[in-house]
C-alpha cells in the first residue's frame, strides 16, 4: 500500500496488476495509453484508473513527447 505525502490517510490498494502494470511501464518507456493497454493485457478503464493513482502518488508520470502524450515510470 501506498501513502500520499499529505497528511491524509488517503492509501492505494496494491493487488497483482499494479507489478504488471509498473513491468509494462518498466519495459516500454514512453508508450501511448493504447500501447500500455495493449501490452499490459488489462482493460482500458483499468489501465486508465491506476495511471492516474500512479501519476498521483508519483510512480509514474505523462510526458508531451513528439505532439503525443506518453507514460512511464517516475525516475527516483
């Protein structure tokens, strides 16, 4: 589980998709959503939920990269 720096006790459910998703991310810098869908295997609502809680608590982070919008991991 994930805390959020504030002091709210706002936590993230971690289950088996979260290392499948963060291996995607890990193995496919800079993809597009439908590449990150495509390669995880998850469905789009799900891909999309836990790349916002990622981005969130700063796991991961979208980028502008040649006019398209792309995802990774937040480089720590």
């Amino acid at each position: 589980m994930w805390k959020q720096d504030r002091a709210s006790t706002v936590v993230m459910a971690y289950n088996d998709d979260e290392p499948h998703l963060t291996n995607t991310l890990r193995q496919r810098p800079d993809a597009t959503l439908n590449r990150v869908e495509r390669f995880s295997g998850l469905g789009r609502f799900k891909v999309i939920k836990k790349l916002a809680r990622f981005i969130r608590y700063n796991i991961a982070e979208i980028r502008l990269k040649d006019e398209r919008f792309v995802f990774g991991l937040t480089v720590s």
